[in-house]
C-alpha cells in the first residue's frame, strides 16, 4: 500500500513539474509596443470575416493581438510536414539519420506496385525536398494532388519538385524506424516540453492509415497558443531560453528554398515554405495546412502569425491566399 502511495505522489509531481514548465504568454500593449492600433483593428475585422477558430499574433515572444479560441486543439493537416522536419533536425545532428542514405539503403518499399530500383535511388533529402521522383499513390492525398500527380518514373530521384505526399509520409516511416521513437511521443518529449507547450500531448497525433501505401500520414492537433511557440522556437533560430532545442543550422538548411512553385512565386524547403524577401524580408516561411492552418514566421519583423480553422465550424476553411493578404495588413500594422 505504502508503494502505491509513493508512486500516486510520484505521478503528482511529474504532471505538477510539467504544468509549471509550461508558462502562459505574456501579452503587451499593442500601441505602447509602437503598433498603430487603427490598422491592427482593421486587420481584425478582416481576420473574423474569415471566420477562423483563432489568430494570434507574437513580436519579440510577446501577444500583441489574439482573437478567437487559442486553446482550442485542431487537425493542422499539412503543417504536420514542418513539425516532423523540426524532428528531423535532431536526429540529423545526433547522426541517426543521414540525409544522403537512399530509400534502397534504408529497406524503404510500398505495395505494389512497388518501387522499381531507379526509384529506390531518391535520398533522405530527395524527399524532404518533395524532389524523390517516386509517384506512388499515398495517404492523406487531397483529389488535387492525385490529379496531378506525375506518371511512375517521368523524373529521375532530385530533378523535379512536385508537393508529394508519398515523399511526407515515407518520412515519416524513415523517422520511426532509424530512431525507433514513436513521432508524436518524440515531438512531445523534444519539442513541446522544452518549450512549454501548454495543451499538446502524444496523444493529439495519430498514424491515418490507407489501403494503396504501407507509409500512413502522421496528423497533429494543436492550439494556436502551442503552434505559436513552435513558430517562436523557430525565430529564435532553434534556441528557448538557455536551451538549442532545434541546430540553429537546421533551422536556416530546413527554412531556405530549394524549389520554386511559381504560380504562387514561393519557395520550398524541407518541408516549409518560404515567402518573397521582395515583399517579406529576408528569410521568411510558413507551415501551411489545407483550410488555413498557418504557422508564419516573419524575422525582419520579429514577427509569428498563427491561424487555426476547425473545419467541422466553417467547412470552406481560409485560402492560404487570403491569410498571406491578412498578413500584409499585419505587417503594416508593426512598427
């Protein structure tokens, strides 16, 4: 009995240590911080007549606006990609991924019809650049992306950049097995905790599996508070507080464009995209997900925007295109 008791404390203390790790954001006065509150509030309003679940904005790791639910938990669909990347970082620097090792290397296959050798030859990086070349059927496609997609071997491993979710999701299965940590267990335990996430746990991910691939799509749920903090850990170059949580070295290699989508003149990384230094600065980037999940991160500003859009309230979602023009109101809005 006295060992139960010992260990019901033990529980109370770890979860008591977690929830004081985890610290609410300190927010400031827009104005006296140098914002002109008539623009900030002409943003608003355009923000609610998208009608998102919640918006906030962070300068220098303070709230200088937020609307909406920010605690609420949503599906971020493809903002999974950068989230799995920031993992990458990790395992890269601790040499338990080699971005130059080949799907053959690594035992990487899928079901039939399976990948002809030449496909085999696409690398880590190859596919964190959506550049691997194999065309695969995969979990999570949206019907514009199957519409799309190339025919089995029209490009050769790194010739051609086409947002592939094959490539996302084999990630995925390649994170698992060289590291042999669970994804969301992993993100949890690296990234969350160190830098006080205040509603993610494990459990806010699960593996979406279909018939077509053996690679299942990874979805998270998160709160714009935590997704916030996730963009802030990025604008600090990796680092919260005294600790290099992400290399700052994979912060600049994951968040700089390897490819060019010119219809929407943005670039890729490993699985982020970055925006126009013309109208955003130098090294600027976003996390997007289908129906206007955002995680933006502005640095000539100092700045992260952050959107979540609960589908199940407003099923049209945001254009991405609509946020970018919010974001601009935003950044005239700043000092």
């Amino acid at each position: 009995m006295k060992i139960r008791w010992l260990a019901f404390l033990l529980v109370l203390c770890i979860l008591a240590a977690g929830h004081a790790h985890a610290q609410a954001w300190e927010d400031v006065n827009p104005a006296a911080a140098g914002w002109s509150v008539e623009k900030l509030e002409a943003a608003r309003q355009e923000s609610r007549s998208l009608k998102p679940t919640a918006l906030m904005i962070v300068q220098d790791g303070h709230v200088i606006a937020q609307w909406g639910d920010v605690s609420r938990k949503v599906e971020m669909a493809s903002v999974r990609k950068s989230l799995l990347s920031a993992l990458y970082g990790s395992a890269v620097a601790e040499r338990r991924i080699d971005l130059s090792a080949s799907l053959a290397e690594l035992g990487i296959d899928d079901k039939a019809p399976r990948l002809t050798n030449e496909e085999k030859t696409a690398t880590v990086r190859d596919l964190l650049t959506s550049r691997s070349g194999v065309y695969h059927p995969a979990a999570h496609e949206t019907a514009d992306i199957k519409r799309k997609r190339p025919a089995r071997g029209s490009h050769p491993a790194g010739s051609f950049w086409f947002y592939n979710n094959w490539d996302f999701n084999a990630l995925g299965t390649i994170y698992r097995q060289q590291t042999g940590e669970d994804i969301f267990a992993s993100f949890e335990r690296r990234i969350a905790a160190p830098i006080g996430m205040e509603d993610f746990s494990a459990r806010d991910g699960r593996y979406a599996v279909e018939k077509l691939s053996e690679h299942p799509a990874y979805p998270f749920r998160l709160s714009a508070r935590d997704a916030a903090r996730f963009g802030q850990l990025f604008l600090n170059e990796g680092k919260w507080g005294d600790k290099q949580v992400i290399p700052a070295s994979w912060i600049r290699e994951s968040t700089a464009a390897y490819s060019w989508a010119k219809r929407i003149r943005q670039g890729y990384g490993y699985m982020w995209w970055t925006l126009p230094e013309e109208t955003w600065g130098p090294d600027a980037f976003y996390a997007s997900g289908y129906g206007g999940q955002i995680i933006a991160v502005v640095p000539s500003k100092r700045l992260v925007v952050v959107q979540t859009v609960d589908l199940k309230q407003n099923p049209k979602g945001v254009r991405t295109s609509a946020f970018l023009d919010l974001m601009k109101e935003i950044a005239v809005a700043s000092p």
